[in-house]
C-alpha cells in the first residue's frame, strides 16, 4: 500500500498569495468505486485521473470519499484508509520520485522504474497539501496523474462511491517552486509497512529508522507525518549534523467516542486523527550530499502489525545551500489540531470477525473448526480464500508456513497474541514462514480479506 501521507496541519496557509487573483479552485471526481460487502479494495496505481488542464503551481489540495450527490460518506460504510497522487509529467520520465529508483508493487514482487512522482496523499486522518506563501509545487496541464488507494467496506452489502479532490492551482510565474519526497522507514513500497512486536514492559519503545540522501542543495518549507496505531512520534534528524532534529511530527488521538473507535466490524487498529507538521518560508537548510534520518517511534507494550512511518517533505532547491548544518529558520511553524484529543495512544486489542447465519459480521473467538495439534514444519494452504486448517496447536519453537495458491493477494496478519508479525501480500504459490518463539493464542487473518479469512494458532 504506497502511502504519500501529508500531515493534516499543512492546512493554514500562512497568508494569501501574492498572486491571489490568478488561483483557481476546482474539484475533481473520480468513480464511481465498487465495494463488496465487508471488502477491504485497493490499486497499485489508477492511471489518468481528472486534472487541472493548466500550467502552474499547486498550493493546495484536499480528498475526501463522497456519494453520487457529493455528500460525504461515512466511515462507518466506506473508510479511505489511505489514497496516494503520483505524477508521471507530460510524456513519462521528465517527472521521477524523489527517493527511490524503483517501486514494489502490492504484490510485493512486481518492480517498475519510479518515473512517476508522489506528490500529495492522505489517510484516515484526511491530511491536507499547503504550502506556505510564495511556494508551490509546478504541474503543467499535459500530465498525467496517477492515484494509489486504498478503501474499506463496513457494511454487509455491496457499496460504492467517489474520490472527490479539491485542487488550489496558481499560475503566476513568480512562484518558487517546490520538489516533494517521500522520507519512508520501508520505502519504495507499494505497501510500506512494518510490525512492531510487543511484549516490552509498560512504557518501552520500538524505533525504526531509514536514512536518504539530498540529491542538491535545497531548503525544506513543509513537512507532515503519517502513522499507524501504538505510534508515538516521527523525527527527520540531520544525520550529519550530530542527529540534529529538523521536524518532529506527533499523532493526536480521538477521544473515546470517536467514530475511528467504534466502527464496526474493526478491520484494522485504527490510526491517529490528526498528525502536527511544519511550515516555513524560510526553509530548514540541507546541502547536497546531507543525509536526513527518519525515525519512527511506536509503544512496544503490545503488538501492532502492519505499522508505517512516513514523512513527506517539500524543498525547494537553492544553490546557494552548499553547508552542511546551516541555521536553522527562525519563522517555522508547528501547526496542531485544535479539536479535543489525547496525546498517548489509546490501548486498542483487534478482534477477529466471522460471520453469522444471516452473513452479518459478528466478533468471534476463533473460527469454526476443532483445533489440530501440527509439528513444526507445517505448511497451512491458503486457497479459495480460506485457510486450510483455522485452528492449529503447535510447540513453543516450532515453525508454521503458509502457502498462498490463490491467483487473488493474501497474506496472514496478527489480530491480537503475544507477538506481531504479517507476511507481505502473496499468490501464485509463494510461502510465508514463521517461528514461533512465545507462547499463547495468536489470532490471525488475512488483512485484504478480514471478515472471510481467520484462524487461531496456539503456541503451547
């Protein structure tokens, strides 16, 4: 799942343009998209979407899920759990990503060269493009867009519905133009993502960090984060400058009542509402050759599978930047949610979903079927979206393996249990293998397919 996730803070712009009289607003539409009932839908990659058809600079740009009307639908039918924009330029090539050379695709094996750049995205916290004053990003109208999403269906029946994307365009010609990248602890990825492990005592941590490298001298104007459940900050340091921290981007939580809480059935552990960010006219100083560090930070308590850390930033280039460790600006700005919210992340266990008589989700202990004692060494087939055997025993230290013989992506996602682990998006007969170290009951399902695919494994 390629997710360019922009915080949610870039949404103030510092003041009006300078040429405000040349910004045009228009809103663009895309689907409709169907949904099967309780199906958790994605693609790599939607080529030629609706655009603006003028040369310019992007200053601002927003998404939301809507129905046919362009009344906004809610999560608890359809969630966008998180939805990418690329740009390929005008005939392919003359616009490239600013971090990788090529992208896995969600079948975690296909390989393309990375001649599209991602430029904006969000995820269930509905993050925002802004960039500050005098700043935007340059498109010209013969590009070709592309978009990378991802939704899922709460409800029993079949859905669908629209990708509504407001886009603030600006062609006054004395903008400074802005190039986007994509800082991501797993990049390159379609579906970057890692699992913390738990079981550390209350308060401990899990950190993962990725490190890239300025191809030129530029200077940083906005920067958000995106994050998972059980996330506790991400840091972009200055790898040459003693780790010295530039942007920190931290997760606000809904309150208790928040709908991300109380959807049913629960699909995922749900994220943040709202991730801080920065803006700056001034731009944070980075010279070519400077490597920038990101780093995620998670609570190692419990497990939380399928986790992300992603940073988007937007520099400017400026020649003029040949030191490393410059001053940092004096003008930036930490832009935060003003909705009430907690600051720590709430304790949320994932349950398994079955389904009832009358094809209803409903939370289940474990699927139907007694539980087999196997020995280590065990392959579970997974075909015909099910899983061979859904309730196995085994010994503490034994080695279980999937095998995934569906044309159709799989893979096997920790629900709850004692420690986190996910396979990638696999078919066509590949395998997955894992150790099992811990003992207790691991509940498990298939991330794309929640409510048709679980099973328990019992680590005695």
């Amino acid at each position: 799942m390629l997710r360019l996730f922009l915080s949610a803070c870039l949404l103030t712009l510092v003041a009006a343009s300078p040429a405000a009289a040349a910004t045009t607003t228009k809103t663009f539409r895309y689907g409709p998209i169907k949904v099967a009932g309780y199906e958790v839908k994605q693609s790599d990659m939607t080529a030629d979407i609706p655009k603006p058809d003028t040369d310019g600079f992007i200053t601002r740009m927003s998404v939301d899920v809507v129905d046919k009307t362009g009344k906004p639908v809610g999560i608890d039918r359809l969630m966008l759990h998180h939805i990418v924009f690329s740009n390929l330029g005008r005939f392919g090539g003359d616009k490239r990503d600013g971090t990788c050379n090529t992208l896995t695709l969600l079948d975690s094996k296909t390989q393309l060269p990375a001649v599209v750049e991602r430029f904006y995205a969000a995820g269930e916290e509905r993050a925002e493009l802004e960039l500050p004053q005098g700043y935007g990003y340059p498109v010209k109208g013969a590009d070709r867009w592309f978009m990378t999403w991802m939704l899922m269906n709460h409800k029993a029946t079949d859905d669908e519905a629209y990708v509504q994307y407001k886009v603030t365009y600006d062609d006054a010609p004395d903008l400074t133009p802005v190039k986007p990248y994509w800082h991501d602890v797993r990049n390159c990825k379609a579906d970057p993502v890692f699992d913390v492990p738990g079981g550390g005592k209350p308060g401990s941590t899990f950190a993962t960090s990725s490190t890239i490298t300025m191809p030129e001298g530029s200077r940083i104007v906005a920067a958000g984060g995106h994050v998972h459940g059980g996330a506790k900050h991400l840091s972009m340091t200055q790898a040459d400058c003693g780790g010295r921290q530039i942007v920190r981007s931290e997760p606000a939580w809904g309150r208790a009542s928040h709908p991300f809480y109380n959807v049913k059935p629960v699909l995922h552990e749900p994220g943040p509402v709202n991730m801080s960010g920065v803006l700056t006219a001034q731009g944070f100083p980075v010279a070519a050759g400077e490597r920038l560090t990101l780093t995620a930070v998670y609570d190692n308590e419990v497990p939380h599978t399928r986790a992300m850390g992603i940073m988007v930033f937007f520099a400017a280039p400026d020649p003029g930047v040949t030191a490393r460790c410059g001053p940092l600006p004096t003008d930036t700005r930490v832009v935060k949610t003003t909705l009430a919210h907690r600051k720590v992340a709430p304790k949320f266990t994932v349950p398994l979903t079955g389904l009832d008589g009358k094809g209803r989700a409903v939370e289940i202990d474990a699927p139907p079927g007694r539980v087999q004692a196997v020995k280590s060494g065990t392959t579970i087939g997974v075909k015909q979206f099910a899983f061979s055997r859904a309730n196995v025993e085994l010994p503490q230290g034994a080695k279980l393996a999937w095998k995934f013989s569906d044309k159709e992506l799989h893979d096997v996602t920790l629900a709850s249990g004692p420690r986190g682990f996910s396979s990638p998006h696999l078919n066509d007969g590949r395998t997955y293998a894992r150790t099992f170290g811990t003992k207790g009951t691991y509940r498990v399902f298939c991330s794309l397919h929640p409510v048709r695919m679980t099973q328990t494994v019992r680590v005695r």
